[in-house]
C-alpha cells in the first residue's frame, strides 16, 4: 500500500505538470512563445549568500569574517549566486552556467521571448523560483522570489541577471510583462551583472515588486505567467550601425 501510494502521488503530480504546461502553451501560443514551467524552491533554514553577508557586515560597521587561507584570492573568481542555497562553490564567469545546471539542476531556455510560468505561489517565504534563459549569445539569469521585506506581508520580486561583466549588461533590455484578465502589468530595465549580488537588487528594490493582491490578480489556480523578452539597448545598436 505504501508503494502504490509514493507512485499514485507521483503520477498525480506529473499529471498536474503535464496540465499547466498545456495550459500555459494554450495560452501563449498565439504569441509564438516558448513556455517554461517552473517548480519553487523553498528552504526552511534560508542561509543568506556570501555577498549579502558582507553587505549586512558593512552596513553595520563590522569588518567581513576573514580566513588565515584566503590570504591570496583571485578576484576574478565569481562566487556561487544561486539563491536558497549556502553554496561554498568559486569559479570563474565561464564556467558558472555549468555549475547551475549541473549541481543546481536549474534548466536553461532558449528563445528571444518565453513565458516563465512560476507554480504554487501560496507556499510561505522565502521561495525563489529560478531559470536561465539563453539569448542574443549570452545566458541571463531570472529570479522570483517571494520574500518578506516586512514581517507577515511578503512580497515576489522578480529580476534579470547577465552571466557575465556589468559592461556586457548594459548593452542589453530586459522586459517582464504580466497580462491577466484584460489587466497588463509591464517592467523594462537593464539587466544587471551576475558579479552584483542578486540579494541586494531586491533589498534595493531594482525588479519588478508585487505585493500578494498583486500578484492574486495575474495568478490562475496559484501560478504567475511573466513573459520574458531581451532586446539589445538602443546605444548599443546605434553604436553597431555606425
């Protein structure tokens, strides 16, 4: 009896996959896009990243925790940025799009425009909801998160990283588009740098910022649609044409 309820649960859950992936396809079909559907990642003991810890350190005027064999450190070596995780993983820009997917297990899409479809929106913070999305010869990073800048009213953040150099970043245009119910909500900015810390561009508030009734009003059945396109910036076209 325990073994087929662990494979009835199983097979329930992969029917529900399998429906709101067709949902989602029927719906942005009509738009050319390809659909994405992401699972959350919650972690009930939420370790803080590296960077964001330096960051809280420097705001309180308490020097960075140092180590007797970090003397010498390369400072072209990029730490892990995958949210939720206290990942102690270094490497270098090239390689970091291997490291997510091969120890984060987070899936890439390719496609000038996809709709990033994030499920089980009611699950308590902090969550994240994570993709890369390959585009334009470069690989850009998407994060969701719900998280609570104020205790019991929890917001999603939603941003765009490059995996690569804040000169690569600013030649590029991301926007994120939610649409629901003859309602259109809309956020354009440049991505930023994957060397910038993905904590501290939501603390800032430089992302596209839902409160829960918000983000109620473009969810169906506790899924988020948000398209997703990527265009090179107007500068950096100019400067091509000339």
């Amino acid at each position: 009896m325990l073994f087929f309820t662990q494979c009835f649960g199983a097979v329930l859950d992969l029917i529900h996959l399998r429906f709101q992936h067709y949902k989602a396809k029927r719906v942005f079909s009509a738009a050319g896009q390809l659909v994405c559907v992401v699972n959350p990642t919650h972690s009930l003991k939420y370790a803080p990243s590296r960077c964001a810890a330096a960051q809280e350190s420097s705001e309180q005027g308490i020097p960075p925790p140092c180590h007797h064999h970090e003397a010498v450190h390369d400072p072209q070596l990029v730490p892990c940025t995958c949210p939720l995780f206290s990942c102690p993983w270094e490497g270098h820009l090239e390689v970091v799009v291997s490291h997510l997917r091969q120890t984060h297990r987070i899936n890439i899409l390719q496609g000038a425009e996809i709709v990033f479809l994030a499920t089980d929106m009611h699950l308590p913070a902090p969550t994240d909801w994570i993709i890369m999305h390959s585009c334009l010869g470069h690989q850009f990073l998407l994060v969701l998160r719900k998280q609570e800048k104020y205790e019991g009213h929890p917001q999603f953040f939603a941003t765009m990283m490059l995996i690569g150099t804040p000169t690569q970043a600013d030649n590029f245009t991301y926007r994120l588009e939610l649409n629901r119910n003859q309602r259109r909500l809309k956020w354009e900015a440049t991505p930023r740098s994957i060397l910038e810390c993905v904590d501290s561009v939501i603390s800032d508030g430089d992302c596209l910022v839902l409160n829960t009734s918000l983000a109620q009003l473009f969810s169906d059945n506790g899924s988020l649609a948000i398209g997703i396109a990527i265009t090179t910036s107007k500068v950096h076209s100019s400067e091509a044409e000339m």
